[in-house]
C-alpha cells in the first residue's frame, strides 16, 4: 500500500513540473510553443503520468 502512495505521488511532482514547463514554454501572442519537439516530448510524459494517475484513482476507488 505504501509504494502505491509514493508512487502516485511522484507522478503528482512529475505531472506538475511538465504541465508547468508546457506553460512557460507557450507563446500566446502567436499560439505556438518555442520549441515544438520538446513540448511534444512534455505533452506525452505529461500525458502518460496524467492517465496512470487517474487509473490509479479508479482502482482506489473500487477496492
């Protein structure tokens, strides 16, 4: 039970960092990212550690 804590709450951090960086990275004058192939890179693992943290919320939910 204990690993699967600490283990949502590392892709909470990483989910934050990335999400952040994608925000600082936009250009919002002309609606595109600074360097399109690193945020594609964050999109995905930012992503990829959003729906492991909601299939993880829904297994909570059903034990």
């Amino acid at each position: 039970m204990e690993n699967k804590k600490a283990l949502s709450f590392v892709f909470i951090i990483i989910a934050i960092i990335l999400g952040a960086a994608l925000w600082k990275q936009f250009d919002f004058e002309n609606l595109r990212f600074e360097k399109p192939a690193l945020a594609a890179i964050y999109f995905i693992t930012f992503a990829v550690s959003i729906s492991l943290l909601v299939r993880d919320y829904k297994n909570r939910s059903k034990n």
